[in-house]
C-alpha cells in the first residue's frame, strides 16, 4: 500500500502532518488528484476547535488516523474513474468545496450545497470525507466538482474560486441582490468580508461601507475599493452608514433620493452583535445578506424590520457560480490573488495553522501552500 503525508484531524485541538494511506478510485465518478495548492479556511478552524461534531466523530472513531481537513485546492489529475467524462490524468483543475452528483433534485435546482448522493451535504471534503490538505484527494464526483484550469492564471487566484469567492458572491452578492447603483455594507472584513467586496464591486454599487474592527483590515479594504471604511470601536456605525448614505443623496432630486441605510448589509462574522448591527443598517426594500457562520441565536428585530420592507437572506454556498466567476477572474475583472498574505511548502502546514490561528496579528488572509518540487 503506498503512503502519503497528509494534514489529519485526531479530535479538538489536535492536528498533525503525517503518513497515511493514498487515496484510491472506490466511485466510477471519482478523480484522484495530486494536490499542486491548498489553502486553510476559517472554517477548518471551526473544526480543528471541535464546534463541527460531525467531523470530530469521524476523527475519533479512526484514532490516531483521523480525518484529513480542507475543501479548497488546485490539482493534477492523477486517475480517473470509469465513469469520469471531462477529466483525464494531467489535467489541472480547480476543487470546489462542494462535492455535486449534478443530477439529483437539489442538484439540478442550484442548491448543490444539498446533494443528496453522498454524505449529508454537498460540503464533505474535509467535513465527513478526507480532504485537500494532502499529497492526494479523492474527489468524488469530479465532472461536476472540478474546473479545468485556464493557463496564465496564478494558482492563487484560482484557489480563491474552491470556495471563499464563490460563497462570498452567492451567499452575499446574489442572495443580497447587489445591483448597478446599490450602496452595500460589509460587515467583518476576513477573507470572506474582501471576497464580498471584489465580487460586489463588479455589480457597479455607488458606495461600499467596509466595517470591521481591526484598522489593518480597513486599509486592506480600501485598496479593494472600499469608499468608506468604519470601526466600530471609534465610531457610531448607525450613524455614521445613515450620514454617508444621507450625504449620497445630496445631488439627486427628492424623486430619486432614497431613504437613509444601505441596500444590501453582507453580514461576514457570524456573531450575533454583526448581525443585529446588520439589521440597523437597511434602508427600506434592502436585504442582509447573512454570510457568517452562527453558532448562537440572534435577535431577530421584526418589529423593526417588517415596516421597511428588508429581506433576509442565508445559506451554504452551492458553488454554481464557480464557472461564472472564473471567467471573471481569467478576463481579469476580478483579481482575487492580493487576498493571499503567505505562502508555504505543504510539510509547513503546521506552523501556517499556528500562523491563521493568530490572523489578525499575523496580518494574514490566506494562506498558499504548495506542493510542487
Ligand atoms: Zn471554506
Ligand atoms: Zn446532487
């Protein structure tokens, strides 16, 4: 049986680099790919911390061995299943997060984060299957969940599309409605938070308010194009987003002046004060768009909300705009490449887990790492 080294989960709190078995094709509709990049996601802090119950009982039950974490990566195809029709050995593509069949109900429906062939959800690597922080992954359904690489596009670019743009865009850009001429809030400026304002920028929005706690961030947004930028420790958030959308009305006409608040808040943190700050934000008609992961009840303020009309959104990305925004990245539109802060080897990925579990300190985004001799 040969061997490969492999980033594992044992149980909270515990991660290590070491030797395990390499995948092999068990699905006719399986890739097996040699992994050139993978990066870390918040999300596979989450789990490292034990607040995913799902992944902490796979770890356990194979002690010792426990469950390979991440769902982002760029690969080499190594094999291919009998089945497989799009993909052959040498190939670069893309994984998305999302593990799709492409066929069943919620498949066809773009709701793919809800597959119902394999696992409970379309999100399973490195969730309830072994993922990208390996050598080797076996992916299955690769027809459906993996995107051929175009030449020219840096891998840091293309990794962006295995999960945070397409989450960013869909779960907040769509789902929020962000038009031509929309003033947008975004709440937590993590790699979430930038992915929202890049993808929302190619809406056309007269005003994008960034608002997060940490300065650093701030500055990062604002070379992103944020046009405002508010921290909440220094500053009154109501008030300052109802003064910068009241000021955008000054040279309209009272017909097409529109009342104070944003259009659309993308609520990027997942903490119940971000989302109630959300909810005080909206202009009548707008939306929250809810991006972050909430492990807590929130006050839902519907005594406020009803009257003005505001639509709350949420979800789990699906990743169907994967192909759409990698279009936007190959012609340039979207240049997702600065989110990334660090680069290592993939035996380093240890001490780049110590590094994103001090983000903010450490100034760091995204983490690359690559697998490439
Ligand atoms: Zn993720
Ligand atoms: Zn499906």
């Amino acid at each position: 049986m040969s061997t490969m080294k492999a980033l594992t989960y044992l149980g909270p709190q515990s991660i290590k680099w070491q030797s395990v078995a390499k995948p092999v094709v068990l699905k006719a509709t399986d890739v097996i790919g040699k992994i050139l990049a993978t990066t870390i996601c918040g999300t596979d802090l989450h789990i490292w911390k034990g607040d995913v119950p799902e992944s902490t009982e796979i770890a356990e039950k194979q002690k010792g061995r426990g469950l390979i974490l991440g769902h982002e990566g760029i690969i080499q195809v190594e094999s291919v299943g009998s089945a497989v029709k799009n993909f052959k050995p040498g190939d670069i593509a893309i994984a998305s997060c999302i593990s799709a069949c492409g066929e069943c109900h919620y498949c066809k429906n773009n709701l793919q984060a809800h597959c119902t062939q394999e696992g409970s959800s379309g999100w399973i690597l490195g969730h309830e299957i072994d993922g990208t922080q390996a050598e080797y992954v076996r992916l299955p359904f690769g027809d459906h969940s993996l995107y051929h690489a175009p030449k020219g596009v840096s891998y840091d670019s293309l990794l962006m599309l295995s999960d945070i743009l397409p989450t960013a865009y869909e779960v907040g850009v769509l789902s929020g409605d962000v038009k031509e001429g929309d003033s947008v809030a975004i709440v937590g400026i993590g790699p979430i938070g930038l992915s929202a304002l890049i993808s929302a920028k190619a809406k056309n929005p007269s005003e994008v308010i960034a608002i997060d706690m940490d300065d650093a961030r701030l500055e990062v947004a604002k070379r992103y194009g944020a046009t405002k930028t508010i921290n909440p420790n220094k500053e009154n958030v109501k008030e300052k987003v109802m003064e910068y959308t009241t000021a955008a009305n000054a040279n309209l006409s009272s017909l097409d002046a529109k009342k104070p608040g944003v259009d659309v808040a993308i609520e990027c943190v997942g903490v119940p004060a971000t989302f109630e700050m959300c909810e005080d934000l909206i202009a009548p008609g707008g939306a929250v768009a809810n991006v972050g992961v909430h492990g807590k009840s929130v006050e839902l303020k519907l005594q406020d909300l009803w009257i003005k009309n505001i639509k709350i959104t949420t979800g789990l990305v699906s990743a169907y705009s994967t192909a759409e925004l990698l279009q936007k990245v190959t012609s340039g539109e979207i240049d997702p490449a600065p989110l990334v802060t660090h680069h290592f080897k993939l035996n380093e990925i240890e001490k780049a887990y110590d590094i994103f579990k001090n983000a903010a300190e450490n100034k760091a985004i995204k983490m690359v790492l690559t697998n490439e001799e």
